[in-house]
C-alpha cells in the first residue's frame, strides 16, 4: 500500500501469480541495478528491506536471487538464510541510514 500511496498507481494484487511476479521482478530491477550505480564489497541487495508479507524477513525470491548472484551458498540452512538477510539489512543501513554520509 505504501508503494501505490507514494506512487499513485494502484497496488499489486498478491492473490494473483502474475502480479507477486511482476513484485519480484521489480524488486531484482532494484538490486541490479543499485549493483550497477553503487557497487559494494561485498554486494548489498536493496530488496533486503521488503519483508515477505505476513513474515518477519525475506521471500524466496530474495534467497533465490542471493543465490543466483552466488551472495549465498545453494544449500543454504534456514539459519544461514536469516543471517544474510539480517546481515545485508544491517549493512544497508549503515549505507542508507539516517547517519550514513550518504543519507
């Protein structure tokens, strides 16, 4: 709701397939292209901040892609899971916060 409000254009549907898609693709956009303008080492993934919704941390997407882009390993456990993502939001808000240079 926050990215319709802000936006003006009207919320996704996640009962639908195609639109929880059209999320994810957006939010690979995201991280690609953050990966393109501020590159980091090692590499944030933006989408870190967008929790699953109903969950308290990221989709499978998110793991997925962290996967792809080899940020985690395959077979990662459920606990390595929530470490990168608590680990890649701590380190994009010590990028992005408040009292960053880059705020």
């Amino acid at each position: 709701m926050t990215l319709a409000r802000r936006t003006g254009c009207r919320p996704f549907d996640f009962e639908r397939a195609d639109e929880r898609a059209a999320m994810g693709y957006l939010l690979g956009l995201i991280v690609e292209r953050d990966r393109e303008i501020a590159p980091s080492d090692p590499p944030l993934m933006l989408s870190a901040l967008v929790n699953y919704l109903g969950a308290n941390d990221a989709g499978a997407g998110f793991y997925q892609l962290a996967k792809e882009l080899r940020l985690l390993p395959v077979s990662a456990s459920a606990d390595e899971k929530l470490g990168f993502w608590a680990g890649q939001v701590k380190r994009i808000h010590a990028r992005h916060g408040a009292g960053s240079a880059r705020a």
